[in-house]
C-alpha cells in the first residue's frame, strides 16, 4: 500500500501526467426493482409507436447500420429472422451469444422500429452484468477505427458515476460524426459516463403515460437526459436461456430501464435518416 501511494505521488508530480482515475465499473442500464407485478401493464411496441408518433410502416432504416455495443444478440428469435447481424466480440471469451439477455432485448427494440436496418453486436459484457475499463476502451477503440461502417450507437450501459477519462474518449468518437444514444442512467439525481460526456446524447425512461419513471437518472444542470422514451416495463425480446425481468408469454420478457428507452431512440434515429438522409 506504502509503494502504492508513492507512485501515485511521483504520478501526480509528473507535468505529463493530466490525472490519474480509478479502474471503473461499468454496468447495464437494467433496473430490476421497478417492473410490475401486474402481468397487464406492460408497454408494447406499439405503445412506444403511440406515445413517440413513430409510423410502423414508412422508413423501414434501409442502409442504416446501428451498433449495439452489449452483451450480445441472440439472433435465433424470431425478431431478428429478416435482420443482418454481425456479430463482434471484444471480451475475448471467443463468444457471440448473449448470456444476460439484455443485448438481445435492446436490439429486439431497434430492430422492431426499423426493421431494415442492419445491426452490428458489439459484444462487451459476457456472462456478468459488469465489466472494467479495459474491455470498454478496446470496444472504443473498434468504434472509432470503424466509424464509417455504422450510422448509430447504442449504448444502454454506464457507470455509476463520471469518467473524465470515458466521457474525453467518447466527445472524440462524437467529433468523428458518429451518432451516439446513451442510456441516461437509473439512480435518480446522480448520473454516470458515458451519458455525461459533453455532447452526449442521453436518454431518460418514461411510462407508457409519458410520465417521468422514477428511477430514471434526471440531472438538468448536466444535461442529462436530453429526452425521454419508454422505459418502464417494457415487452421485449428474450434471449434463449435467460432469465433477465419477469418472463411473459412466447420467447419475451418485462422489464424496466433508460436500457431499453435509448434503443427505442435509436430505432427512431434510423428511421428519420432513412427519411431525411445524411
């Protein structure tokens, strides 16, 4: 511990050195203590078409690529039956599968919005819900050297509180004109990078009534969120042997999070491109 505080010291003396942070932690954006008991509320995709005004058929996102940096996509439902994913797996565990079921519900939402777009599973969180500094940076370092293959990131993950060093590395992949969506967070007045980066572009839950869930992350001083989307007790897809929220009839599951706000988001994003172009 003595050499520990030491080098730190002779770090910090350093005139090279800009600061030194600690090795975060970061998780989904998964909140499993506020879904509903009552089977019946449950938002559908079709209250997110409702309350955002998204057409179901116009701008289905043809040509447009979004990247669902996760834990994976379980291309086996049925959702994805007419979707190109390519599947990209930065843990190094040699794995494309998703062992959370988080990724594949993310994705079952964009995918539902625009159903044309292509999907990219950039693969961060193997069988944990959590992962550390290193694997993030190597999942960076891929979106910024392959910034002209995709048109949005989705990004339903974060820490719990800011990384100056996370939100500096993602205003720079902003600045290379890459579309991000982030998760805003689930603790309230506190919030995390990656939503925290300058220029971010975060997103907040709501009920399927568009009100405020109150788990979501609201700090207005930061900017963050910088819009809401349903993210209460959403009906999403369910990756093969997962367990994640309350299970619901066929290969689907409830539950709640900014995680599934912000892919709503991104659904939306592709489509409007596909309307308006770049």
């Amino acid at each position: 511990m003595q050499y520990n505080t030491e080098y730190e010291s002779k770090l910090q003396a350093d005139e090279q050195i800009i600061g030194i942070e600690d090795n975060i932690t970061a998780t989904l954006r998964y909140e499993p203590d506020f879904i509903s008991e009552e089977p019946a509320d449950v938002a559908t995709i079709e209250d997110v078409r409702r309350l955002h005004n998204i057409p179901q058929l116009a701008a289905p996102g043809e040509q447009q690529t979004v990247v669902i940096m996760d834990s994976g996509i379980d291309t086996s439902h049925p959702v994805f039956a007419e979707t190109s994913v390519t599947q990209i797996d930065v843990t190094k565990t040699g794995g494309s599968d998703d062992a959370v079921g988080h990724g594949t519900a993310v994705a079952g939402q964009v995918t539902r919005l625009a159903p044309a777009a292509d999907l990219i599973s950039l693969r961060i969180f193997g069988s944990e819900g959590r992962i550390k500094m290193n694997i993030i940076l190597r999942a960076y370092e891929w979106l910024h050297k392959n910034h002209d293959q995709y048109n949005v990131v989705n990004m339903s993950w974060g820490n719990q509180k800011r990384s100056k060093r996370l939100d500096r590395i993602h205003t720079k992949l902003i600045e290379k004109g890459v579309r991000d969506v982030v998760a805003a967070g689930n603790t309230g007045a506190k919030s995390g990078s990656p939503a925290t980066a300058k220029g971010a572009f975060s997103i907040g839950a709501c009920t399927k009534d568009g009100k405020m869930a109150e788990f979501s992350s609201y700090t207005p001083n930061g900017d963050n969120p910088d819009v809401t989307a349903i993210g209460k007790d959403n009906r999403l897809a369910q990756a093969t042997g997962t367990n994640m929220g309350k299970s619901l009839d066929g290969q689907w599951v409830k539950a709640s999070g900014t995680s599934f706000a912000a892919p709503e988001v991104s659904g939306r994003i592709a489509k409007y491109i596909d309307i308006k172009g770049d």
